[in-house]
C-alpha cells in the first residue's frame, strides 16, 4: 500500500481527504478519479489520453492486468 500511494503522490494524484481509497487527478479541465480495493485498481476519467497514459504507467511500474471495461465489481454487475 505504501509504494502505490507513493507512487500515486509522485504522479500527483491527490488522495480524496474522506476517501483514502480514492485519488482524484487534475489537469486543466481534464480529471482522472481512481479508487483502490485491495488489489483491484477501479479507474475514470473524462480524457481517454489520460486514462491510456496512465495504464501505461502503471504497467511499468507494477505488475498489472488489464481487464477491460468494468462489468462485475464486489459483487454489483455493472451497466
């Protein structure tokens, strides 16, 4: 948990202060929110270049499978 919320603040994603499972990224009108559960990264944002570049890195930086769009999460099947 530490090297990813390093990695996180490193990258500046700002971890929510009510959430800290949940870190939000800015970049002009541009935002990226991800949440952490476990091992499981749930990640959004409103610029697909952003969100690319950080799969990219995030692969890079840890070992990481890309399950595609999110249609089952703890237990909910997603729409």
């Amino acid at each position: 948990m530490k090297k990813i919320n390093a990695y996180f603040k490193k990258n500046e994603h700002k971890q929510y202060p009510y959430e800290h499972a949940l870190c939000i990224k800015k970049n002009r009108g541009d935002v990226m929110f991800v949440a952490l559960y476990v091992d499981d990264l749930i990640f959004m944002g409103n610029n697909v270049k952003l969100i690319k570049r950080f799969k990219e890195l995030m692969k890079k930086e840890f070992e990481m499978t890309d399950l595609g769009l999110m249609k089952y999460f703890l237990g909910l099947d997603v729409i």
